[in-house]
C-alpha cells in the first residue's frame, strides 16, 4: 500500500503524465510486492525554480527531465527488494516516458499499520490484524 508523491518540473502532456505513472506502478507490483489493486499517487508539477536539486550529488548529471518519487510505504521492504525496485523502476521509466536514469530519484520511508486511515475514519490495516 505505498502511497507516491512523483515530482517534476510543469510542462509534460497528460499522456507523459500517465506513463510515468503507470510505469512507476508496474514496477511497484513487479518488484516492491504491491497488489496490482493497490494504487495510490499524487503528481505534483513545479514551476521552474520551484523544484532545486544539485544537478550533480551521487549519481548526475540531472536534466530539467528530473522526476523525484517519493512512497511511503505500509510496511518496511528489505534491502533486496528496494534494491530490485530502484533497478525496475529506472529500466521501466527509461522505456517509457524515456527517463534517464540520472534523472530519476527514489525516496522510501515506512510507516505502521496505524499510521492509514483509507476511509471512514478506521485504520482497516489494524483492525484486519486483531481480526486475524
């Protein structure tokens, strides 16, 4: 249940839009052990100035084409399977929309089970825990 905040400087079409986030979410079940049902992303376009990155920190350099992806995700995954995700992620992004992997950051932070309210104002995660 990983909820996505993708970042990117404004002016992509809509279909570049949805690409970068189809892609992001075929690469989250085929590698970060997500259902394909569970899909949660907020895309937020910045105007320039509004997004500053150092174009060269670990791993540039970056272009105006720079996308930031952060989750925040339902349960800790292992170094593994973060590991395995990056490398999806990056190769599906570079298919299409056709991102550079410089130019594709990834932040994760994990949360508890009580942390999500999906609705109704319940953290359904836990009560499905003391159901089971």
């Amino acid at each position: 249940m990983p909820f996505a905040r993708i970042s990117l400087q404004r002016g992509k079409s809509a279909a570049y839009l949805r690409t970068l986030a189809d892609q992001l979410h075929r690469a989250l079940v085929e590698a970060f052990e997500v259902p394909p049902d569970d899909r949660f992303q907020i895309i937020h376009q910045h105007e320039p100035g509004e997004l500053i990155v150092d174009r060269d920190y670990l791993g540039g350099p970056r272009s105006a084409d720079y996308v930031l992806i952060h989750l925040t995700a339902g349960r800790p995954r292992s170094a593994a399977t973060k590991q395995a995700f990056y490398r999806r992620a990056v190769a599906l992004l570079g298919e299409a929309p056709g991102l550079r992997p410089q130019d594709v950051m990834i932040v994760i932070a994990s949360t508890q089970a009580e942390d999500w309210s999906f609705a109704g104002g319940v953290a359904a995660l836990v009560a499905a825990e003391v159901q089971s």
